[in-house]
C-alpha cells in the first residue's frame, strides 16, 4: 500500500474510534496534513478499496471535496499485527512426508485461506428495510384473511404463532404483513430456515441473547423455520430451533412468528420429541391455507386480476357463475397458482383462462412446468446450478462462476453471455443488489422432481464448490469416496466453498474448505491421516478468529480424537482464542484435554493464567444469562402487582417505579445467590476444585431501560 494511503487509513480509523462509525462523510481538509491530498485523494481511495480497506462505494462525492468512507473489517484491522502464515504443511496419505504445498500429486491443505473482505453494515436497519421493501410489493396483492386476523389475535396473549400451509398458501406473506401491522414499538428481526445449513439460526440466536438485547422489543421472523422444501435433518439445527423457542417463551419483550409447511412440521414432530411437545403445549399453530371464506378467495383472485389486467379475460369466468364457484372452491386454491395463472395468461394471451386454472388447480405440483419449459437449455442449466449451491440468498458471482465451470467442463459451446442467460429467469428468481434466490420454494420442489440421477451426477463430477456436492449428494457416497485416496482428498482441496454468511444479508465471512473436511471426518467417522488433520486444524488456528467463529465446536470435537495435537495443544495463543469461541457448554471438554487431572478434578488454582480467566469470563456468561432469565420470568408480576397497589389518579413516574421494581426483586429472589448457584453448578461441570476465585463476587448491574419499556408497554396495554 502506498504511504500517503497509510496516513490516510490512520487518519480514518481515528475518526471512527472516536464516533464508533464505520460509513461517515470527511472533508478532505481533514486530511490536510498529507502532502498534495486534493490532488491524490481519488489515487489513494483507489488505492485503499484495492486493499480491501474500503468498500467500492467509497468515494469523493461533490466537489467541495467531501468524501464517502465506508470501511471493511480488513481496513478496520489493517495495522494489527498478523501473524504469518507457513502454508507448506508435510503428509502423506499412505504414511511417507509429503511437501503438499506444491509439486505433483500433492495436496495443497491450505488452499484459499487468503482473508475475504467483509463489508460491516447495521443489521437491525437492513432487516427492517427488507422487511419494509417486502411490504411495499406484499400489499399489491394482499388480503386479510381470516386466519391472519386469528394469527394477530394470538400475538397479543402469545410470544409464539406458527403459521402451517401447504406451499403457495402464503406463508412468508403472512408472516411479513402480521410483524408489520403488530410490531409499532418492536424492532423487527428476519431470518430463513435451511434444508441444509444451521448458521442463520446460529447467528439469530447470538444475537437476540446478547446481554444488551435481552429487554429490547423485537418481532423474530422465522421463514420456512424447519427447511423450504424438506426437513433440516441436523439434530444441531432443530436443538437450536428448541432452543430459540425455549428463550422466547420465556422472554416477555420477544414475539416470534414461525412458519413451516405442514407436512414438514409433521416430519419434524415425529423426528424431535422436544419439538413434538413444544408444537403441541406451548405454540399456536394456525393455518394459513384454510380459506373457508368464499369473499375472502374472491378478493385474492380479483387483486390479482386487476394487477395483470386480465378484467377482459375474465369476463366468461364472471359470467357463469358455477366455473367462478369451483375455482373457489377447489381443493387447491392458493394465492400462488392464482396469480401463476393469470401472470402466464397475460404474457401468453391465452383466452381460455378456464382450462389454465383448472390445468394447474387439478396438477398443482406443474404450477413451474410453462414457465420453466419455456426456457433455453442455458437458463436451465443455470437454474439447475443455483438449486445445487444455496436454497437462499447467494451472491450471482458465485453461481456465475459455477455455472460457466460447468459449461467449460462439458465442453458445451456457449453462444451467448451471462446476463442474457440470467435475464431470463427475471420471473423465476428474485434480485437484490448482487444477491439471487428462488421466488418460490416450490421452484425448489420442481427442479427436484426434474432433475436427473445423470444430471445431478454431472453437477456433482463437475463442481467447483463443496456445497454443490453436498447439496445433491443425498447419500453421502460422493462426500465418503472425497476421503479414499490420496488423488481424492487432492480433489476435495481442489473446491472451493462458499464464504460463512452473517444473517440473510450476506455479511460474508472468510471460509475455508478444511472445516468442511473436518465436518464431515466427524459425521462420517472416517480415520483420516493423522498428519493432514492436524495440518488443518493449525491452519484454521492461523486464519484467525473469525474463521474459529463459526469453527470451534468441529474443532473442539477434532481435538477430542486420538490424534497427536500436542503441537496445538502447547500453544497457547490457539488454545486462548479456541475458549474464547467456545460457548460456555463446551470448555469443560477443552479443559479435560489440557489440563492435568488429579483425584478425578482439576485444581482451578494451578490452570494456566489464560484458562483460568477463559473460565471466569464463561462463568460470568452463564451467570448473567440466567439471572436475566429469572428477571424476566418475575418482572410482569412484579409490575401487575405494581399498578393494583396504586390509587385511581395516583401520579407516578416510569424511571421510580422501574427502581423500586428492581429493588423489590432482588430482595426478594436473591439474584445473587442464582447467580453463584449458577457458576458452582458449571465449575462441577467442569470437574473443577478450589474454584473459590473463579466463583468471586458478582456484581449486578441490571439496566433500568427494559425494565421501564415493560412498565410503559403493560401501562399502555
């Protein structure tokens, strides 16, 4: 990087660490103690957005010289001291040292660790803006029904609503509008289930549990919290959904609307007994698809007439009132194959809109087939490519690349540029900014049925991301033959997996497909080489924290084999930054393999000074959570009681009573007991003796602005 950059970069980040900011506006006069900055300001912004400092949109912005800042986490951390990096790692699959970092028939290990730029934006704001963005196109079209009125009904004696339907009854609709129309006060949360993937839900939970977010009122969208198209079936996945029900319900100043389909949820029941007793004792499930209201469907087929201007080639179907009544009423009707008909209809202008309904109504698995048969082998291809890499959101860049693999394998002759095969789909996918996705589901459900056993095999040979093969590799046979051979595990380094994604706004954060060769050593129970699996894990050590993230349980349960970590296990820089990403469940394990064992406990006093302060701080953890638990399991009664002690017209403020609310609750539960009761039960846990240090005195500090916002909230109601 240049010099001047450098002064500039300083220059910046002093800013921010005085305002706390990541994207302002500075003068260029700010920087006036670097030589030249009029004339070399846009040279050094260019120079600073190719370091991956700052983001493309900074930029000079008029001509007064103002300049955009929006900084990355690399411009943020850029004058850290980074350690570096020894990508040569030694092994050999047949037992003999092999250099893998080069030359032939080796396996690079450490490929594509280089660190990915990860763009900081306000998470709160972008899921209300999508949630307000979603809003604007849903009441185009949107109806109330009568089980929306019964789901808005439940959200004000229930923390929880489950909305069920069969696919296209509108359950992510449902689910928008009812957090919109109930949450004036609350910020809004969105979320997406996974047929795969658990990090989303991981990331949710983080942070609605967050110390500082425990009082706040949110509204939690949960979409297709089960999976899109099938069951999530990771036990780690739905023991989170368990575990986000369970802190809701407890949790006053939190609502969550789930929706799933039906016969998914039933598949869950059947598959979780925690989620089979949640289901049946503590949610209201409503469900969404039972129209019985014939004014209602009439409204919803209307709108969407109006919206394609179809009143024309309607006029038959009004006119014979028996054909109006069966459309209705027919056993299928759903906002989705009502407004796929009449969109098909008004592109294609086909008269006979009778026999379209009833072509889709009587075969609704087919609402896809026109639209997608229409396409060229191209668009397909493409369209078959996304189904194999992301059920969500996914930058295109990362299907582009994908796809045009895939044709340069084939050897396919390509005639035709990307954005013209991408253009095609405009109707089958959803845009945003950079990011794709399905419009539907049930798209999802369709190229399922379609795809051939040859064509997933083809996706599978030709990948160039994990994902695709784990994706399509229903069996895992493909994942297990990555394992065989020296030539295979060659090939499994040889893939590229996609970046870890903070929330459904694509907070992208460096990934590396050695985690994923750990993952799957640990489903499968596969023996791998001793040498390249410790090559791995130090190398996950050396990506740093961020990639331990999102990596730290797969890598405790790594170091948990009979492999030899000692190398790992004496550095201790690795060990810290493994318990501090650790969640405070897990460090006994950690503990057990690092420390020495005496009686069958461990000595608290004789653990490393890094141990022992990972232990208080976990400790601490605990121990706030549950006092904050217990806070808000006694605070709604405590304000009832409140307010029946006062006179009619009695004057009183807010800030006093949430006081006295607090002191009368410590006094009469003892927090401070909860809390060293808590700490004493993981030290046990954790098989530790003379813990009397890391116990210690707690002290309290319970924030009053929750506490205020439930006595305004329970006044107002």
């Amino acid at each position: 990087m240049r010099k001047d950059s450098e002064l500039f970069l300083k220059k910046i980040l002093d800013y921010r660490n005085s305002t706390g900011k990541n994207n302002f506006e500075l003068s260029y006069q700010y920087f006036d103690d670097i030589p030249s900055v009029e004339t070399v300001v846009y040279d050094i912004i260019n120079d600073l957005i190719r370091n991956n400092c700052l983001t493309s949109k900074s930029q000079v912005i008029d001509l007064e010289g103002d300049i955009s800042i929006n900084l990355t986490l690399d411009g943020i951390t850029y004058f850290d001291d980074e350690k570096e990096r020894n990508s040569a790692v030694i092994f050999n699959v047949s037992g003999g040292q092999v250099n893998i970092a080069s030359g032939n028939a080796k396996i690079d290990a450490v490929q594509n660790t280089e660190k990915k730029n990860i763009l900081l934006v306000d998470e709160e704001e972008n899921d209300e803006e999508y949630i307000d963005e979603r809003v604007k196109d849903i009441k185009k079209y949107f109806v109330k029904t009568s089980p929306y009125n019964d789901a808005l009904r439940t959200l004000d004696s229930s923390n929880i609503v489950l909305l069920v339907g069969v696919s296209g009854s509108g359950k992510s609709d449902n689910s928008i509008m009812l957090a919109k129309e109930y949450g004036e006060g609350y910020a809004l949360k969105y979320a997406e289930g996974s047929d795969f993937e658990k990090a989303e839900i991981e990331n949710l939970i983080k942070e609605i549990k967050k110390r500082n977010n425990y009082g706040k009122k949110e509204i939690i969208i949960l979409d297709d919290f089960l999976g899109k198209t099938h069951l999530n079936v990771d036990e780690e996945y739905i023991n989170l959904i368990n575990e986000l029900i369970k802190y809701v319900k407890q949790n006053n100043y939190k609502k969550l609307i789930l929706n799933s389909r039906g016969t998914i949820l039933e598949d869950a029941k059947i598959k979780n007994k925690n989620l089979k007793a949640y289901m049946e004792n503590d949610i209201d499930i409503i469900d969404i698809s039972k129209l019985e209201n014939i004014e209602e469907k009439c409204k919803i087929l209307t709108n969407y007439v109006m919206i394609y201007n179809m009143q024309d080639g309607m006029k038959n179907i009004i006119k014979n009132k028996n054909v109006l009544v069966k459309i209705l009423e027919h056993e299928n009707f759903s906002p989705l194959i009502i407004n796929r008909v009449l969109y098909s209809c008004s592109k294609s202008n086909d008269k006979d809109l009778e026999k379209a309904f009833f072509t889709i109504l009587d075969n609704p698995d087919n609402v896809w087939e026109n639209e997608i048969s229409a396409l060229n082998k191209y668009s397909k291809m493409y369209l078959n490519i996304l189904y194999s890499m992301s059920d969500t959101w996914i930058k295109q860049k990362y299907v582009d690349e994908a796809f045009l693999k895939y044709i340069e394998k084939k050897e396919i002759e390509y005639d035709e540029n990307i954005q013209k095969t991408v253009q095609r789909l405009k109707n089958i996918l959803n845009f945003e900014d950079d990011r794709i996705t399905f419009l539907h589901p049930s798209i999802m459900d369709y190229l399922k049925k379609e795809l051939s056993v040859h064509e997933k095999k083809e996706i599978i040979l030709y990948a160039m991301y994990f994902e695709q093969i784990e994706r399509l590799d229903e069996t895992k046979e493909h994942i297990l033959q990555l394992y065989n051979s020296e030539k295979d595990i060659k090939k499994f380094f040889s893939l590229k997996v996609l970046p870890y994604t903070y929330s459904n706004f694509s907070i992208e954060l460096f990934n590396y497909i050695g985690v994923k060769f750990l993952d799957y050593m640990l489903k499968l129970k596969i023996k791998a080489n001793e040498e390249l699996v410790v090559a791995i894990v130090q190398e996950i050590f050396k990506c740093g924290r961020l990639l331990l993230l999102h990596s730290s349980s797969i890598v405790l349960n790594v170091l948990l084999l009979d492999y030899d970590f000692s190398e790992i296990f004496n550095n201790d820089s690795y060990m810290e930054a493994l318990f501090d990403t650790l969640y405070y469940e897990e460090i006994g394990k950690l503990i057990e393999v690092l420390c020495i064992k005496s009686e069958g406990t461990f000595d608290f006093r004789m653990l490393k000074p890094f141990i022992k302060q990972a232990v208080i701080t976990k400790l601490n953890e605990a121990a706030e959570e549950k006092v904050n638990e217990t806070i808000q399991s006694e605070l709604s009664v405590y304000v009832e009681e409140y307010f029946k002690g006062l006179d009619e017209g009695e004057e009183f403020y807010y800030e006093d009573v949430a006081n006295e609310i607090i002191e009368d609750i410590c006094e009469d539960i003892d927090i401070k007991s909860i809390a060293e009761e808590t700490k004493i039960n993981l030290c046990e846990k954790y098989k530790l003796r003379n813990y009397e240090d890391a116990i210690g005195e707690y002290d309290i500090e319970i924030d009053c602005t929750y506490v205020e916002e439930f006595i305004i909230d329970y006044n107002e109601h």
